[in-house]
C-alpha cells in the first residue's frame, strides 16, 4: 500500500498500492468492492508511461462529481479516471516525479506537485499541457520534495498549503508547513517530522452555503510528536491553545508528582496564572466538536506535576483521563538562562521564508543542569519545592501578582568536614538574584545550593515547620526557608570512598613506588573480602541444608495438625551488598514525622533518612513555636541509626499511630482534611527497603512484623507509597502500603500486619522505563510513562471512577447499516457489553488479617501460618538482623541492640465435630478412647512417640542457638527451657503415656467427639 484517500461523499476509500492498482474499499462494511488495474489505466498512455508508471502515489476524488477520480503514479503520469464509464477519460503527463494531487472546488482544475520543490496548475479539460508553468516557491536554487499539498477558495484570493519544498543547502533540516495567501505568507516551523495535515473548511460542512469557495478556517498538523492546530480566520494565522492531545514530553520528563484535592483557592490562582502565559493564542474556540461526553464531573481537582529536562515545570489537570496544560513554570530566568517560549512565542524570524515556530515539542535544552529532579508540592501552604541536575533546590510561593524581588542564595557544603574531596562533575549553575521581575504565579523566595553540586536524589517538605530536606549521592542538607539559614549537613560517603576520591587525583609529589603499594594492597583487600563472603554464603547454605533435613522428624504432626493451612514459602539466596559500595552513600529517601524518638512519654519533630546502602539516620529536632519562629533557631539533633544487614536501598519510610494510621501531612489537620493522630497509643515505623518491608516499634525500635519480598520470588520494590482506600456506601477507610516491583507486579500490603492482600501483573518487566516512571496517587490510582510522549493511568482502587473515559458518538439514522443477526446474537449472549479480559489478580480480604498484633518479643500471641510476616530472623537464619544504636536514650545509655524473636511454643487447635443421635435400634456400643474408636488407639501411642521426639529436638535446637547468641540473658533461656520441659513431663515414657491416654475407656450408644 502507498496511498489511501477517500472519496467527496465518503463513502468509498481508494487504496493505491507498489503495483499500480488501486482497490476500493466500502467504508460502511469495509469490504472490497473493486480493483483498478493499472493495465487498463495506462491502455492510452503514451509509450514511455506503459513500461512502468511506478506506484500510485495520490488518488484524489473530484469535488463536483463523484465519479471522477485523479490517479498520480511515482514517474509523474496523472490519469482522469471515469469510475462511472470504467476507463480512463484522460492522461497528463509531466517529467518530474509526482508527490501529490489536489482539485480545485469547481472541478475544472487542479494542482500536482513534485519531488524538486514545485508544483504546476493543470486543467481538467485539456491534457496537452499545463495550464500555467511550474512554480518553485522557494527557488531557483535546489528544494526539497513537496510531499503534500493544498489549494483551497477563499473569498478574496486563493490559498495553497503545502509541507516540504525547503531550500536544501541552508533549510533542508526543517520541517515546515508553508502557508500563501497573497501577499501573506508564513512558515509554519516544527521540531518533529509532519506526518500529515489537513485544512479544515466550512464548504465541507453541513452548513456551507456556496459550493465555488472553500473558506478555510483552521489547519491540523500532525507532527511526529506532537499535534498543531492554526486559526486561519484570524489575520496572524495564530495557533490554538489544545485542549486534548497535548504533547506531555514537549522536554524530555525526568520527574513526576501527583497532587489529589486541592484546594479551590490554589486551583484559580494556578488557572488565572496559565491564561495570562496564553495571550498569543487564539481567542476563537477549537474547532473540531463531535461526540457526546459522559464522564461525571470530577468530585475532586487533581494536578500532575512533570519536571523536564530544560528546567520547566509543568502543571497538568488530572481530574480525568484527558491530561490538558494549566500552567508552566521556568526557573531559567532564575540563573540568567533566557527563557525562548516565554520571550517570543509564536514569533517570526527576521529572514526569508519568514519561518515561525509553532508548537511545544523542543527536545534541545539549553544546559542540561537545569533539569529537574525532585518536585515537592503542598497544596495547602502554595508552596513548591523544584530540585535540579545541579545541586539547586528552589522554593516558590504562589502569588497573584508580578512583582519584583530579590532572592537569598544559600550555599550549603555537604563536605565541610571532609576537606580532602575533590568533586569532578560539573560547576554549580550561577544564580541571579537581584532585580528580577517575575510574573504572576509560583514566584522564588530562596535559593538553596549544595555543594558538591550533584543531582538531587530525595527531598522532602514540611510547610508546618518550614523546612526541607535535600539529598544527594554525598549526603544530605536541612533548609530552614522561614530564616533562609541552613540547619544541618551529614556526609553519607564511605570513609573509604572519601579516601580514593581524594587519591584520584595524584599529585606530582606522591611516588610511584606507593601508588603501587596502595594498589597492590587495595586488591589484597578486595580479594580477602570476596574470599570471607564466599566462606559467608557457603556456611548459610550448609546450616540452610542441615534445617532442611532435620525438618522430617516432626512434619507429620505438623501437617496433620495444620489442616491444610499455609506454609512458609520457600526462601532463596540472597547475596549480601558489600559494605564498600560506592553507591550505598545516596540519599534515597527523606520523611518528616512527629512521633516518640527519645521516650515513650513525649513526641517531637524529627527527620528520617535512609540511603541506598540500608542505612538510617533519625534526627530529633527542635522547631521554635510560631510566634518565635523567625527569632530562634531549629536545631537538630542525631538521635537514632539503624542499620539493615542485607543493606537493601530505603525506599520509603512512615510513622503509623496506634490506630494503624499514617501521621498526616502538614496542615491536613488544622484544614479538617485529616483527624488528629492517636498521640497516646504506640507508634510505629515501617521501613521499605528493596527486598522486605519491616515495622518497627517506637521508641525503642523493636522488630515487629516482616514481610519478605526479594527471599520469596525475587523481585525487588521500585516504587512505594502510603495511599488510602475507602469503601464505596459508608466511610470506612484504611492505609496501606502500595507497591511496584521490577517485574511489574502492583502489590497492596496492609500497614498493620504487612500481610499481601492484592498483587496484580499491571506493567511488563521489560518496561523499565514505564517501571521507573510510576507515580503513586494518595487513593490508589498510578501514572506511568507507556512511551515518553503519554501517560498511562491505572487504578487500584474501586471507588474512584472519575478517571474513566465514557463517551458517545451520535450518528444520523443511515450511517451504520443494520447489524447482522449472529452479531446480534452474539452481543445478546454477552449482554451487549465487550468482553475484556483482565490481568490476574490475587486479592486477600482485609478481613483474613489476625485480630492480634504483634507485641514485641515478649508477645505470646500465636504467630499464623505466614510467619513470614514477623520478624523470625533467628529461625530462618536471616541476614537480616538489623543494628539499631540509639545516640539519644533516656539515661543518655549509648547501646547497641539486637533484637531476634525466637517461635517457642506453638498451638495445635482441633475442631470438635458433633455427631447426632441414631434411631435406638440401630444404636450399638462403641468403645470410645479418648474421643477415638479402639481401633486408632495405636495410632494415638505413635504420634505421642513422635510429638516427644519432635519436642526434644527443639529443645536442643534452641539450646544450640542460645549459646550462639549473646542477646539472650540467661532468664529468657531458663524460661523457654522451662516453658517446653513442662510441656513434655507426660511424655517420657509412650507406656505411661498409653495408660494415661489411652486405657480410660467409654462405653456409650451414641459416639462422640471431644477436644
């Protein structure tokens, strides 16, 4: 195929083809109903043509009669063909190679163009030449192709459109779209191929009144990446403001937010600020309508915020499926950098062909430290914080009105304590801050700059306080934006990287001789590690294998007794990080929280970081109250680490109270959005690393429960976040912890219990990109980039339908023939709705969850059959027995803990089953032992014998352990060895436990059962 066009009436589509021929194609039941072949249509053809026309490149149907198609060929043969007679009524021949047809609205004339750039007027009614000579819009010298083209009637002169036909020396690279009326001209300039356009007229609607002028009024570009629609009633030809189809990568996104309900005030301030960017776009309203739309109104307004690779930020309406631009925001202005959209947009250039650049889509960036990395909005404050490539952190405020301001810089040294790191990437941008005039919108008031200026990889806000927190790959830095003072700094870098960092750079004066004994001992070291983590993974694998044989000896009471419960699921090796990774020292996550850090008895505000290496640093702080706030000082204050073995990046980290709530943002409660946290209960903190989730009590930060991701299937949590859930009909709600693996599984976890109550295959784990995109909403939906040029939106949640596209398109009575009957019977049989088929899902009630929770390692609650949720690191023989150091304690006791619970008792629960009363005469004495016939009281003797051997193993088991341990005291050990001794003084001997058992006999008529 290498053409298609439709006819006048559009009721037939001419396909041309490589071959010559042309199908036709009924457009109502999209069916063939004919072929021109190219035998018939070159019969008249002079002989140069009948060799080979080469393929059909346009097919264009008469305006005025129907019948009368143009069929162009590759080598510049044009035929009249006569769809009524069946044969072809005349042939134009040209030497140039044919690109294009286009009729003129009466019918009589028309217009080829070709491969050097010109196009020539023909007549209909006489073949022998053309009507008037070639023109080159853009000549004498070489152009290119012009690949389509247009001739449309106007009330006072005609108008051609046509792509292409640039000079080919100095503008061959672009892609153009020309407009000529006249004297008017214009030169629609592109960054993306043009794939196809199309003017739109009012002679082609309904409502046109003449039939000899086209009256065009709006011209369709469709660009490879983006769409681009021009007014062509307005005197400039400006360009419309799209309200769909907006091109989301106009640069290149490199991070996302989403912001669910906000508020109505904001909402205005940030609409009003984009219709004032809008003043050079059209004011007439968009010209394609059709269709019915019948989606409910949003219940609430919902942005998505992207960062782009030029610095801009751009805010997008999210309420339902139909992403549209409201507003954007540059920080170029901010480091001098101008910005080219906001200057002149839509201008033209000052040289012939007077180009203008149309469209969005610039994939060239002026500098690319400008990008942004981190976006932070609090929509209750209208406060936004945009972090860079370059180690800029930027606060705005929204304002109504512009104005002009000067701007704090605040350089901040996250190495000032490490005086021999050399940074080698790229400078720091360098800042503006006097005398700048800013519109209205999100206005800077500070200026935060890191040093050494690396990309920012965490950040995080708290409006309330008035603080944010920036990480790097070096460390991190807390802002106090209300004083525009730092507060504090942490280097997160290894000693050991700090030390190569700083030898890398030899200097002239070291030796070679102790390069070479540096390196040399460097590799000694590197070699005796690996050696130690072998010997490491061969000593689990070998305790791993001894667990595994010894498991036989008590599975079949196990078994018996579990009645078909669940089993722990198989673990596999996991091989621990180095310590020494030079990754493990990025920031990869920041969380504010008011929670008990030091005692039990008093909460305050502190800050928690966890970086790529599983290390976690909890900092108290101390804000000043409001009406002291810019006369005191915050401090802050190292009051807790926690280090995790398998030293798996932290994704993210949350504070629940003893409601099994997530602590609220800032402002939420003073707003009503959220009830006041549980301050009387005790709090928890669930860590989410890459390979497990993991809860931990507060303050002391015991080990509560567990779930294992990466040991169970291998995968590994790209993505988390704290959304909540709310049942449609009342006003239930709960928190969970939403998650995207690597392999594309969306998980739902409960915050209470850690257990999995949905998975779900959503995304292909080839899809990094898209993996690597997805933003989390607070109520269960997700975005993701399907392709850098759209956003895919999924849903966890059942209750919010607003992003559900529902739409309809009216058609006229006619349009659509009848449908057939075993359709019919068909969609009768489905109940007229199409069958879709859905992902697999595996969905775990909430109600499933144990009623008891976990009460630290003293907790005598039975653990249920997935203990994989409770921190068992000593049974399983976890590497996963995580340090905790408390700086700060209550008797300032320095000590480090190691927490492991130990599984010592477990209950067997049998269900009574009662068995009802038979008819007299059929009753009959049945010996009954202990609630079972004669005939098991052997089998009774054997599972004692076995529950004696199984019990006695254990004992030993954990007394081995014990001794390993030197976190037990040796109270905890008398007590488990007394709790299991005292289970077992029956069972020392199967003949006394066969008298005590099994020889108090029953006779009774009716059988019974007892416990």
């Amino acid at each position: 195929m290498s053409t298609c066009s439709l006819s006048t009436d559009s009721s037939t589509l001419y396909v041309g083809t490589e071959s010559g021929n042309v199908h036709l194609i009924d457009t109502k039941t999209l069916t063939e109903t004919g072929v021109i072949n190219m035998d018939v249509i070159i019969q008249n053809v002079p002989d140069d043509f009948k060799v080979s026309p080469g393929a059909v490149e346009a097919v264009a149907s008469s305006p005025v009669n129907n019948d009368k198609v143009l069929i162009g060929f590759n080598r510049g043969l044009i035929t009249l063909w006569d769809a009524k007679e069946g044969a072809a009524e005349s042939s134009f021949n040209s030497s140039l190679q044919l690109e294009s047809l286009t009729w003129h609205r009466n019918g009589e004339e028309f217009v080829s163009a070709h491969n050097d750039g010109s196009y020539i007027v023909w007549s209909a009614n006489d073949s022998s030449a053309p009507k008037e000579p070639s023109v080159s819009p853009y000549g004498p010298f070489p152009c290119k192709a012009i690949n389509k083209l247009q001739w449309k009637m106007t009330k006072n002169e005609p108008m051609i459109v046509f792509s292409g036909g640039m000079p080919r020396a100095s503008y061959g690279d672009r892609h153009t779209v020309s407009i000529m009326q006249g004297d008017s001209h214009v030169v629609a300039d592109l960054t993306s191929r043009v794939v196809d356009f199309l003017v739109v007229s009012k002679a082609d609607e309904k409502d046109a009144v003449e039939t000899e002028r086209d009256d065009p009024h709006a011209l369709i570009i469709l660009a490879e990446e983006e769409l681009v629609v021009l007014d062509l009633e307005t005197e400039s030809w400006p360009t419309f403001r799209l309200p769909y189809l907006n091109s989301v990568h106009s640069s290149a996104i490199t991070c996302a937010q989403h912001v669910s309900n906000v508020p109505e005030q904001l909402w205005q301030k940030i609409a009003d600020a984009g219709k004032s960017q809008n003043k050079s776009f059209s004011k007439r309203d968009w010209p394609i309508n059709g269709g019915k739309n019948l989606a409910t109104s949003p219940v609430t307004k919902d942005l998505l915020l992207t960062g782009h690779e030029d610095g801009t930020v751009r805010f997008w309406f999210a309420s339902t499926s139909n992403l549209h631009l409201m507003y954007k925001l540059s920080t170029c202005p901010v480091f001098g950098i101008p910005d080219h959209a906001v200057e002149s947009p839509g201008a033209e250039e000052e040289e012939w062909p007077p180009f203008r650049k149309v469209g969005t889509f610039d994939p060239y960036t002026d500098d690319p430290r400008l990008a942004i990395q981190k976006l932070a909005l609090c929509a209750l404050s209208e406060t936004l914080v945009a972090a860079g490539s370059a180690g800029q952190v930027l606060i705005f405020n929204m304002e109504r009105q512009e104005r002009e301001q000067d701007l704090k810089e605040v350089k901040v040294n996250i190495m000032s304590e490490h005086e021999g790191f050399i940074w080698k990437g790229h400078k720091a941008l360098s800042c503006r801050i006097d005398g700048l005039k800013y519109a209205a919108g999100f206005q800077p008031t500070c200026i935060m700059q890191l040093d050494p200026p690396a990309a920012c990889t965490a950040l995080v806000l708290h409006s309330e306080w008035q603080l944010v927190a920036a990480g790097t790959g070096q460390g991190f830095a807390l802002l106090d934006y209300a004083q525009k003072k730092e507060v504090a700094t942490r280097c997160t870098l290894n000693p050991n990287d700090l030390t190569g960092t700083s030898d890398t750079a030899m200097s002239r004066r070291k030796s070679l001789k102790k390069s070479l004994r540096e390196s040399f001992r460097r590799l000694r070291r590197r070699r005796s590690e690996k050696k130690q983590r072998d010997d490491r993974v061969k000593k689990d694998d070998k305790a791993d294998t001894q667990h595994i044989e010894e498991t036989p000896a008590g599975g079949t009471e196990g078994a018996a007794v579990s009645g078909g419960g669940d089993c722990k699921p198989e673990e596999r090796q996991v091989e621990a990080r180095s310590a020494d990774d030079s990754m493990a020292s990025m920031v990869r996550s920041l969380y504010f929280a008011d929670t008990f850090i030091i005692n039990g008895g008093s909460h305050n505000p502190s800050l928690w970081v966890g970086t790529n290496g599983g290390h976690i640093f909890v900092y108290s702080l101390t804000v000043p109250a409001s009406d002291k706030r810019t006369e005191d000082y915050v401090q802050c204050l190292l009051a807790k680490e926690i280090k995790l073995k398998h030293r798996a990046p932290v994704l993210s980290m949350a504070v629940i109270d003893g409601k099994n709530t997530v602590l609220p943002d800032a402002f939420e409660v003073i707003n009503e959005r959220a009830k006041a946290p549980d301050m009387d209960g005790q709090h928890s903190v669930i860590i989410c690393s890459e390979e497990q989730l993991k809860t931990f009590s507060l303050p002391a930060l015991k080990p509560r429960w567990k779930t294992k991701i990466t040991t169970i299937d291998g995968a590994r949590l790209r993505k988390i976040s704290f959304v909540t859930f709310r049942r449609e009909g009342d006003n239930y709600s709960e928190f969970d912890v939403a998650c995207l693996t690597n392999t594309g599984d969306l998980r739902v976890y409960s915050v209470s219990t850690l257990r999995r109550q949905l998975s779900s295959q959503s995304l292909r784990k080839e899809d990094i990109n898209g993996i690597s995109s997805f933003v989390f909403t607070k109520d269960g939906h997700g975005f993701y980039l399907q392709s850098p040029s759209e956003f895919c939106r999924v849903t966890l949640s059942t209750t919010t339908s607003s992003a559900t596209p529902r739409c309809e398109l009216e058609l006229a009575e006619g349009l659509r023939p009848p449908p057939d009957s075993r359709q019919h019977e068909s969609s009768a049989a489905t109940g007229g709705a199409p069958v879709v088929r859905q992902p697999t899902v595996e969905v775990t009630p909430a109600s499933e969850e144990p009623s008891q929770e976990a009460q630290g390692d003293t907790d005598g609650n039975t653990p249920s059959a997935d203990d994989s949720r409770m921190d068992s690191s000593e049974i399983s023989a976890d590497i996963t027995v995580d340090s905790v150091r408390d700086v700060i304690a209550e008797g300032d006791n320095n000590t480090i803990l190691t927490s492991v619970r130990t599984v010592t008792r477990t209950t067997t629960n049998t269900v009574s089953e009662t068995v009802g009363s038979a008819p007299h005469d059929a009753q009959h004495p049945i010996t009954v032992l202990n609630g079972l016939p004669e005939e098991f009281a052997d089998g009774v003797t054997d599972i004692l014998r076995d529950t004696q051997h199984e019990v006695t193993t254990r004992i030993s088991e954990f007394t081995t352990r014990t001794t390993e341990k030197s976190t037990h005291t040796d109270e905890e050990v008398k007590k488990h060895l007394s709790d299991l001794q005292a289970t077992t003084t029956d069972n020392e001997d199967p003949t006394l436990l066969k008298q005590k058992y099994v020889n108090p006999t029953t006779t009774a008529g009716t059988p019974t059962a007892t416990n």
